[in-house]
C-alpha cells in the first residue's frame, strides 16, 4: 500500500485528494462508504493526495501512525469485500 486514508476521513470525506489524484485511485460509493479509499493497485505513489487532505488523514505507508495502522488493510479488503470493509471502519470508529 503506497499510501492509506485512516480514520480522520471518516465522516468528512473531503473529495479534495481525489481532485488532484493523475490516476483517479481514490474511491467510495457515496450513502454507503463514511470515509474514502485508496486501491493499492492503482496508486502509482506520487503523493499528490497526501499535501490536498484538509484533515491530515492520507499517510505514505511507512508514516502510518501506529494508532492508525489498521486501516492499511481495511483500504486494502475494501476492494475485495466492501462489506467487510465497511464493518471495519464502524468498529474501530467505536473504539476511537
């Protein structure tokens, strides 16, 4: 994962990354998904995210914060099982 949007997007997805991104790699479905994701095979790690996040919620892999480091395979199972992806972020927005 080049780099991860964690939990300080959920609930505010700011569409702001997703208007710089060169490769359109930031997705969600809206009335469905409470914070945006990042498709780790389509990232080509420019980092243009990153600096346009309003809430300092997009990470390079390795600045991930310890606090946050599920949400590296929460974005990841995202677009393998969305629904499983979703209850993720719901149980650990509970526990934050």
């Amino acid at each position: 994962m080049p780099y991860v949007i964690a939990e300080p997007c959920i609930d505010v997805q700011d569409r702001a990354c997703v208007n710089v991104c060169p490769v359109a790699c930031i997705h969600y479905e809206a009335e469905k998904d409470r914070k945006l994701y990042i498709d780790p095979n389509e990232c080509i790690d420019c980092g243009a995210c990153e600096p346009a996040c309003p809430v300092e919620a997009i990470f390079a892999e390795l600045d991930l914060p310890n606090r946050w480091v599920k949400y590296e395979r929460i974005d990841a199972l995202w677009f393998r099982d969305k629904h499983a992806a979703r209850a993720l972020v719901d149980e650990a927005k509970k526990r934050s």
